[in-house]
C-alpha cells in the first residue's frame, strides 16, 4: 500500500485545520501540534504560537495519560525541528 502522506525528514505530517500529527503510529511515541496563535502577513495567516506534545501511540492509554512532554514554541519551522529530536531521542529501537 502507497503512502500518500506529505513527509517531513523521512515521518508522515498530517494536518487538519490547525492540528498536526507528526510521525507514524507504528513507533512508541509521535508529535500533536496545535497553532495557538497567528498574525496576517500581506494577507496570509502566519502561525506565531504552537503547542507540541510528544505522545504515546499505545492504544491502552487514555486521555491525558498519552503526554508524555508538552511545550510551546513561536514559529512553525522551530516547532517542526523540536518535534523532530522529540521523536528521534524517543523513538530509538
């Protein structure tokens, strides 16, 4: 089977609206982001605040129980790159 999802450094990114699930739900652990906050630049929305939590992917595990680390960053590339070491330090086989 084809995986149609857009990648980022080798992980699947889903987004819907102003969520994204970052990394595969094969692994232990992947990423929730939320845009909190953003500003109009010449007429675009631009994320200027983003909740990420690092999250098991353990079935059993119910409601807050599945954060594991939350924090918070301003723009959506610093996000993106803390997500990132999140899941590579985490993930380790």
């Amino acid at each position: 089977m084809e995986n149609n999802y857009l990648n980022y450094k080798g992980r699947p990114l889903v987004r819907c609206g102003n969520e994204m699930y970052y990394g595969s739900m094969n692994d232990k652990y992947i990423v929730f982001i939320r845009e909190l906050a953003s500003r109009k630049v010449n007429d675009v929305d631009v994320g200027t605040k983003f909740e990420i939590q690092l999250l098991y992917t353990d079935p059993d595990i119910k409601g807050r129980g599945k954060i594991v680390k939350s924090t918070e960053r301003g723009s959506f590339s610093d996000a993106m790159e803390f997500a990132e070491a999140w899941l590579r330090a985490n993930n380790k086989k």
